[in-house]
C-alpha cells in the first residue's frame, strides 16, 4: 500500500453506500488508502446564470484553498453541472502534479440522453471519472492506450468504453511517482 493518501469530498446528493463504492473503486485502483466525507458549499456563488451551469475554475481553486493539503490528494464530488470557459460542459479537472480536483455525476445519467435510467451504470461512469482526475493529480496525462481510464472522454460512451484500470504504462509511471514523490 502507498504511504499516500486519498479524500474524497462530496459536496451534493451523493448517497453515502454510493460515496462507499466509489471509496472502493478507488483504493482498488490507486492502492491508497481512501478516505471520504462531506462537505458544504453555498453554490449559488458558483452559478452562472448566462449559461445556467457551475464555474469548475472558480470552485476547484475553492477546493484547493479551503479543502485541500499538501498530505493528501482532495476530490471535490458535485451532482451540478460544471463547465469552463472554452468547452460546453466538464465531467471534472484536476490539477495536473497537484493536490486536487473536481468531478460531477451531473451528465453521467442515461436519462439525459433519452435512455432508460442505470444507477449502476452512472456510478461505474462516475468512479472511472474520478479514478481518471486522481491520475491527473498524480501527474499522469491523457493516455491513448484503448481501456485506459486516462483516456479523455468527450461524451458517456467514451466512459464506457473504457475500464476502472489504468493501462501497464500508467501503472508503471505512477510507481515511479509513488517511489519518487518526496511529499508522501
Ligand atoms: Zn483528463
Ligand atoms: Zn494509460
């Protein structure tokens, strides 16, 4: 096990048996120890209403001032919709060799593209999106390896078409962060 340490924040309507599995998921993959809560944000400060989204900008430099430490790599968990100035939507950010990030379960519904609802399914997506922002902030970038969860994904099929692994490149180079990383 990694001497490093993993939090995830839930800040919306996450279930707590559902915040268990994605805990899980996560210690599978990363071997780090996984611990998880909640937390509160008044969000209205976050809501664009031009575009009737969140500002992911503004609300991981939240996380990352308010939340995080240098211990620990923090994952903010929202249910709202997040977007960034260049692109319509965002499922999360991280900062890349930092300390935290973002992911939101808010497009990783069936039901928002016309199909019948899959609590599972919308979990699996929600944990792999996770999974994929903790590499980020361990330093791995996107991979083009096909299963690889540091494969980018643009729409939910992408996400499905991709598993909780990270590919034997991305294993390897997060060894070597974790043998090298002097912070830990
Ligand atoms: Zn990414
Ligand atoms: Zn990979």
């Amino acid at each position: 096990m990694n001497p490093c340490k993993i939090t995830l924040i839930s800040f919306g309507q996450i279930e707590k048996p559902n915040l268990e599995i994605i805990a899980r998921d996560v210690k599978r993959e990363l071997q780090v120890q996984v611990e998880y809560k909640e937390g509160f944000i008044d969000m209205s400060q976050f809501f664009d209403p031009s575009r009737s989204q969140y500002d992911a900008d503004q609300l991981i430099h939240l996380i990352d001032t308010e939340y995080a430490s240098d211990t620990t790599k923090t994952i903010g968990l929202f249910t709202v919709d997040l977007f960034i100035e260049i692109l319509t939507f965002i499922y999360g950010q991280a900062f890349l060799n930092g300390r935290s990030g973002i992911a939101s379960s808010f497009r990783l519904n069936n039901e928002r593209y016309g199909m019948n609802r899959n609590d599972r399914l919308t979990l699996k997506r929600f944990s792999k999106e996770i999974i994929h922002e903790l590499g980020h902030t361990f330093g791995l970038i996107h991979c083009h390896t096909p299963g690889c969860v540091m494969m980018s994904s643009t729409y939910v099929e992408d996400i499905d078409l991709k598993s909780h692994q990270f590919c034997s490149n991305c294993k390897n180079e997060l060894e070597m962060i974790f043998i090298n990383n002097v912070k830990f």
